[in-house]
C-alpha cells in the first residue's frame, strides 16, 4: 500500500527556518510527482511547492516564493520542504502529497489539488511571532 508521511512540523519563532520531509513508502517515488501543501482552519487548502519527477522546474506558490525550496531524492524516496524567513503567517498544517499522474507542477499545485492520489496526514507549523 502507497502511503505518504510527513515529519518536520513545529514551533519556530520569527524569520527561523524548518525542514518539513515526506517519505514515500510502497512505491518509487521517481513515478510519482509530488508537492507540499498548507491549510489554516476555515481555509482552502493552498499549494506551496510542487515537483515533477524530475524536479527540473519546480512550482512555488506566491506565499513561497524566494523563502521556501522544494528537493527531493528519488532514491531514498523522499520529499523536503526547506522554509526560511518563516513568517506568523506561515502558521498552518503542511501536507505532502503524491500522484502517478503526469501532471504539470503549477496546476498540480492549483486546480488539481482536490484529485491528488496520496496524502499525508499533516504537520503542523507554528511560527510565534
């Protein structure tokens, strides 16, 4: 069974930096794309950072760019997510998620969030200001 498991989350203060990682298990992750994504309560689940399998071009969302940087080795199958700068507004649940689908980054980070295959369950990011 595919399952996605993100660790990484918790309370930073102000302008510190985390290191969020997914892991993919049961499947190679060099066939999947894969992308991190955020939810405050009471909204849309928003995309952060998504990658091809190559991750040649990655997609940042506007709340990204410059401050966060999406990695991944195929071989250890594992997805990062690198924040710097962080931000209260920052605050929110991280997920990761996957699909076999060839999607393009950008719109696999907009309009097809709610068709992603595989997610994780969240971590969560609090940042004090």
């Amino acid at each position: 069974q595919v399952q996605v498991v993100e660790s990484g989350g918790g309370l930073v203060q102000s302008g510190g930096s985390l290191r969020l990682s997914c892991t993919l298990s049961g499947a190679s992750l060099a066939d999947y794309v894969i992308g991190w994504f955020r939810q405050v309560s009471g909204k849309e689940r928003e995309g952060v950072a998504c990658s091809s399998s190559s991750n040649s071009a990655p997609y940042y969302g506007d709340s990204a760019k410059g401050r966060f940087t999406i990695s991944r080795d195929n071989v250890k199958n594992m997805v990062y997510l690198r924040m710097n700068n962080l931000e209260p507004e920052d605050t929110a649940v991280y997920y990761c998620a996957a699909d076999r689908k060839t999607y393009s980054p950008q719109p696999m980070c907009s309009i097809y969030i709610p068709y992603l295959e595989r997610w994780g369950q969240g971590t969560l990011v609090t940042v004090s200001s």
